[in-house]
C-alpha cells in the first residue's frame, strides 16, 4: 500500500533506504509521508494520526480559494460567490451601484480614487445578502421536493458561528456567508437542513438520509470544516 487514509485527507507514503527518521510533506495541497523503506505501516499510521491536526491546518492554508489576509476592498481584488472567484472592478459612478459583469464585480462610487473601502464593504455585503436569498431559496425548494418536506419559510442571517438552522415551527434559516462556498458545499447545508425536517437530531438515520441525496457528503462536509473560518469580508 502506498497511501494511507488520513482523517479527511489522503497521504503518498514514500519509502526511501536513504531516511532514519519519518517526515511529513506538504506540497501544493499533497501530503506525503517520507519514511524509511521498513517502517511498519501501524507505525506510519500512527504518526499520521498525531500529527492530524497539523497536517489538516497546513491544508487548509494551501488548499485556500480565499485569501486570509483581510480585504481592502480595491480593484483587482478576488471575491468568491460560489465557490469562484471574481475580481473587484470600482469605477465611478453618480450612484452606489454593485453588479456581476461576465466575470467581475463591478461597484460604482462617487470618486474612485478616494477610500471607499468601508462603502464598498457595505455594498458588498448587501449584494451578497440578495444573491444568497435568492440562491438559497431556489436550493431550498429544489431539495424540499426530493427529501419530500415543507419548509415554512426561509430566512437569511448573520449567525456568527453556524450555516443554517430550522426552528421548530419547519422554518430554515441559513447564514448568508455560505454562498462564498463551492455550490455543492452550499447544497449540503441546504440538503443538512431540510433533512432536519425528518430527523430532528444528528442521528445515524439523519446521516442516512443526508447520504441517500449527497452520497459524498462527507466530503462537503470536511470541505466547509476546514475552509468555513475564512469567509470573512
Ligand atoms: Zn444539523
């Protein structure tokens, strides 16, 4: 066997006469275990389970669609809506208007060339708002009719530190963020959601249903777990 499962990562496991000591590599998003050509596998898995944590973090720096450093809000800078990334156009206009143009994301302010960093921010936000209403609700709808529920309503917000919810009365609320995320990132918290509607807690049945409609859900799942943090603007 020359890989080795990890916890939400697969690594290449190279055997090399010329190592005493194991090693572990990450390089454009791979990992790969350099150990000495008879080490026992136990022994490799073993090591790959401790340094979990650090391998799952470095992955999540380099496999990064979005840039951490924060945002300033200027042109040429990369927004991402569903998972692709647009770059920032500002141009100068009479009124504060922001669109989505073939590729770019154009904002039109008073003067360019002043500081509309916190305007455009604003601006950047609401758009964001109106593009997850309107995605999250066709999503909702689209999925209801397959897991065969009947959400009451829908609801954008601004939760600190969850993607969606539902509230005992059937209504789904999402946090507007998650459509900085890959599409079918987003579809697994809709699909998250709405199972909720037949199974109230995380229950194996629940994760049963989950995989009946995503069968790679998993993988979604690891996804925004490793990447969800940075969806900051
Ligand atoms: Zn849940």
């Amino acid at each position: 066997m020359n890989v080795i499962q990890g916890n939400g990562f697969i690594a290449d496991i190279i055997r090399s006469s010329k190592r005493k000591t194991a090693a572990i590599k990450i390089q454009k998003g791979k990992v790969f275990v350099i150990v000495p050509a008879c080490l026992p596998m136990a022994a490799i898995e073993s090591l790959v389970a401790k340094k979990n944590r650090w391998i799952r973090e470095k992955l999540a720096i380099q496999n990064e669609i979005i840039a951490i450093k924060p945002k300033e809000f200027v042109s040429g800078e990369s927004f991402s809506f569903l998972g692709r990334n647009h770059p920032l156009k500002i141009e100068s206009g009479l009124y504060p208007v922001i669109k989505l143009h073939q590729d770019e994301l154009v904002v039109s302010v008073r003067d360019k060339t002043a500081d509309n960093a916190l305007a455009i921010k604003q601006l950047l936000i609401k758009w964001y708002k109106q593009q997850a209403e309107s995605e999250l609700r066709d999503k909702t709808e689209k999925f209801s009719r397959i897991i065969g529920v009947n959400p009451t309503s829908v609801t954008i917000k601004s939760f600190k530190s969850r993607w969606g919810s539902c509230s005992i009365t059937a209504g789904i609320q999402y946090n507007w963020k998650i459509i900085i995320a890959p599409d079918p990132v987003v579809d697994y918290v809709v699909v998250h959601e709405l199972v909720h509607l037949r199974e109230k807690n995380h229950t194996q049945k629940f994760w049963e249903i989950v995989a009946t409609i995503l069968p790679d859900y998993e993988k979604r799942k690891e996804w925004l777990k490793v990447n969800g943090n940075h969806f900051e603007l």
